[in-house]
C-alpha cells in the first residue's frame, strides 16, 4: 500500500511539472510573438516616413 501511495504521490507531482512547464511555455511563446508583432510595427512606421 504504501508503493501505491508513494507512487500516486509523484505522479501528481509529475502531472505539477508538466502542467507549470506547458504554462510557461504558452506564455514565453506568446510574450515572444507579441514583442515580435510589435517590433515589426515600429520598423514599418520608420521605414515609411
């Protein structure tokens, strides 16, 4: 009983660490894609005037 506990106990704990990694992951991405978006806005309104 107490190897099925241990056993559940890090599996949650696994399941913590991918569902925090995958969080961080979506964020960076999406922070990066903004900042990119946003670069290329600034470069086209300086390369019009």
């Amino acid at each position: 009983m107490a190897f099925l506990s241990g056993f559940v106990s890090y599996l949650l704990l696994l399941i913590v660490f991918v569902v925090v990694g995958g969080a961080a992951v979506f964020l960076g991405i999406t922070l990066r894609k903004n900042a990119n978006a946003k670069a290329e806005t600034a470069e086209n309104e300086t390369a019009a005037e």
